[in-house]
C-alpha cells in the first residue's frame, strides 16, 4: 500500500466516525468535534514545528494557548466605561517601571565587576524596584476592580473586530516564547522542559488573580463573535425558510450554521498553516533544522547557528498555538483561566503529535482530529460498554454501580492504550516522518 492510499484512509476512517456521530447522536456534536478537531490540529502544527522539526521539547503549550485567549479579550471587548480614567495611567506606569527596574539590574550587571558588591546592588534594585512597582500597581488595580466588580471589574478590551485577535494572539504567544528562548535554549532538553512549564505556570497564574486584566476565576463572558449569534438567524424570516426547506426547525438550523461557519473559518486558518510549514520543510530552512535536530555537534561544525535555528522555531511554534488558543476563545465566547489544565493543553497535544507522527505535518493534522474524537466519545462509549457489562446484575448492586461510575475514567485509559498501540507497533507513529 502506498502512502498517498493509506493518508487517504486513515482520514477518510476518521470521517467515517464523525459521520457516525451525527447519524447517532447528533449532527451538533459531530460538527463540533470538528471545529475542535480544526484547533487541536493547528496546536498540534505548532508542537511538531518544535519538537518534530527542531527536537525542542516544549510542555508549556497551556501557557501560549492562554496568552492567545487573553488576547481575544483584549481586542475583542469593549473598554469598560470609566475604567482607564480609575487606574489606566497607573497600570501602565507601574509596567514600565517594573520593565524599568529589569533593565536597571541588567545594566547594574553590565557596568560592575563580578564580585558581591555586584550582587548587592543586583539585589537591592530588584527589591526597591518592586516595592515601588507594588505601590503603584495595587491601589489602581484596587480602583479598576471597583467598578461594577458583578459585571466587569476590569480594563476590558479595545472593541476591535475579534479576527484581529487571531494573529495578535500569536505575537503575544511569540513574545513569551522570545523571553522563554533568550533564557533556556542552549541548555539541555530537560531544562527547556522546566523553563516553559514554569512560565506556563506562572502565565495561568496572572490570568487567574489579576482581576484588573482578564477578571481572573470571575472569568470574561461574551467575547465577541466573527459569526452570527444563533438567536439573530432564529429571528430572521430569511434563514427560517431556509432552514424549514431543509428540513431543521430554526433552532437546530442556527446551531448547527454557526458550527459551519466556525469550521469554515478555521479550516482556512489551517490550510494557510500547513501550507506554510509544508514550504519550510522542504525549504533549506527547514533541511537545516533537521540536521541540527538529528545531530548538533555537527551542524555547528558546519558553522550553523544553532541557537539562532532553536530561536526561530520555538517561536514559530509557539505563534501557532497562541492563534489556536485565540480561536478557541473566540468559538468558546469566554475566557475561564480556570480550564487551562496541563491535561488537556499540554498532555494530550502531545500525544496528538506522537500519534499521528512526529516530524510529519500531515501526521499532526491526523492526530489532532483523532486524539479529540477519541477524547470526546470515549466517556460516552465507555458509558454504554459499561452499562452493556451490568445488564444482567442487579439493581442496587455496588458492583454495578462502581464499574458504571468507572466510565468517566475511560478517557485516560484509552488515551494511554493509544499510546502505548501506537508505540509499540508504529513507534513513528500512523503517518511517520519520510
């Protein structure tokens, strides 16, 4: 069997189980599944452009995803009235002089000569700096939180179309990532590892406690859409007749047209990545960056700037998941720090990229569509199996009940079994590098 025939199955296997969803269950689930699966694909894009093309191993993908969701906020809301005029002027002072007091240490450390007075003066600007970074940032965020805490309670946004947020989200994600590379690329893989899921971690922390920015576990609701709202379609004659003459009631009808639309849009975000990764691997850009991946020593022996290559890519990579992180917000209509576990956005991202093949844009698009059908249905699934097991023991019986109970498990088993399936007998997984 030829590559080409099997890509084509293992897609067209896929296809064939989301149209088993929507003849059994419900076409609105089907077609979420593949919005989603749209997102986690281009998460997993950007993974493979780290770790498949350049071996970097970033786990600090929640912390990119969540810079791309604050900045759907950020673009998309409207400015809470009266909130710049509380404490705008004082939020932006404290930042530039919090950004000031890294520069004056910086230059503290150019300047003075190694020795324990350096660290002194290190130190004690760092300290003042802060204490007056504090001083100024707490009382305006006070201010800000303030006004309307029930409702808003925060800066809000600039009310820009949310589109505009898709791209930003990924020169958010694309600063982090120039922080986090300046700082650990050059060091071993486990270091790197250490330094994103710290951010990461450090990152959701600020989401989650900064009520002036994002409201924090309060959480932004009714982030704005690029698409129509389902009651607007239900309250036009136009698409009612429309929707009647296929045959859905109005409110089926405008669910299921949102989905589509979604899904059109992301699916173009999508072809437009994977058009571009699939020149830069076939590029010398992208010929480079697997020769410093399978061997180091020698690319640099060749006079390649490898540092430079690991810069550029972990970048990219990280842009890619801070615009699927703009996406899902935007599709979502909120923003809750609270979801961004490393389960979801860290774990099984990954294993999108292993199953499907690491090193293999094609392979990512097939893992991320798969891993979130499997993540989405195997509850369900396992919910039925379950019951199927119990039918002939008792009501009541604790033993029934425990194996019932045990469904809601089933993600994580099976998420492992694939894994393990995948390695043992693909082990560069369903589409493998060429």
């Amino acid at each position: 069997m030829n590559g080409t025939l099997k890509n084509t199955m293992l897609f067209g296997i896929i296809a064939l189980m989301i149209i088993y969803v929507g003849l059994v269950q419900s076409w609105n689930s089907a077609l979420l599944i593949v919005a989603m699966g749209l997102i986690s694909s281009i998460m997993a894009l950007g993974v493979n452009l780290q770790w498949g093309f350049a071996g970097l191993f970033n786990v600090g993908i929640m912390g990119f995803v969540a810079l791309g969701g604050l900045a759907a906020v950020l673009i998309g809301m409207p400015p809470t009235e009266g909130g710049f005029a509380a404490g705008g002027m004082g939020i932006i002072g404290a930042l530039l002089l919090g950004a000031g007091t890294i520069l004056a240490a910086i230059q503290v450390m150019k300047r003075m000569d190694h020795g324990w007075p350096r660290t002194i003066a290190v130190i004690a600007v760092l300290i003042i700096g802060f204490f007056l970074f504090r001083g100024l940032l707490d009382p305006a965020a006070e201010r800000i939180e303030e006004i309307n805490p029930a409702q808003t309670g925060y800066l809000g946004g600039l009310g820009l179309p949310v589109l505009i947020a898709w791209p930003v989200g990924g020169l958010f994600a694309a600063g982090a990532a120039w922080v986090i590379g300046k700082t650990a690329l050059g060091l071993r893989s486990d270091y790197l590892a250490i330094a994103t899921l710290g951010i990461a971690e450090i990152i959701i922390a600020v989401l989650k406690n900064e009520d002036w920015l994002t409201r924090g576990v309060k959480n932004v609701i009714g982030v704005p859409r690029p698409v129509p709202f389902e009651v607007d379609l239900q309250n036009s004659a136009a698409f009612v007749e429309r929707a009647a003459g296929l045959g859905f009631d109005p409110v089926e009808g405008s669910t299921l047209w949102v989905k589509v639309l979604y899904i059109a849009l992301f699916a173009t975000v999508l072809l437009i990545l994977m058009w571009m990764a699939q020149r830069a691997l076939h590029s010398p850009w992208g010929r480079m960056l697997r020769a410093i991946r399978d061997n180091e020593v020698a690319a640099e022996a060749m006079g390649k700037d490898v540092k430079a290559r690991h810069l550029q890519v972990f970048i990219l990579g990280s842009a890619i998941c801070g615009v699927a992180g703009a996406m899902m917000t935007t599709m979502d209509g909120q923003l809750t720090p609270g979801t961004y576990q490393p389960l979801r956005f860290t774990f099984l991202i990954w294993v999108m990229v292993i199953v499907g093949g690491s090193g293999n844009n094609l392979g990512s698009v097939l893992g991320g569509f798969l891993i979130w059908f499997l993540w989405v249905q195997v509850e369900p699934m396992g919910l039925w199996l379950m019951n199927l097991i119990t039918s002939g023991m008792a009501e009541g019986s604790a033993l029934k009940d425990h194996l019932i109970e045990s469904a809601a498990h089933m993600r994580l088993l099976t998420m492992g079994m694939v894994l393990l399936l995948v390695l043992r007998f693909s082990p560069r997984g369903l589409i493998p590098e060429k």
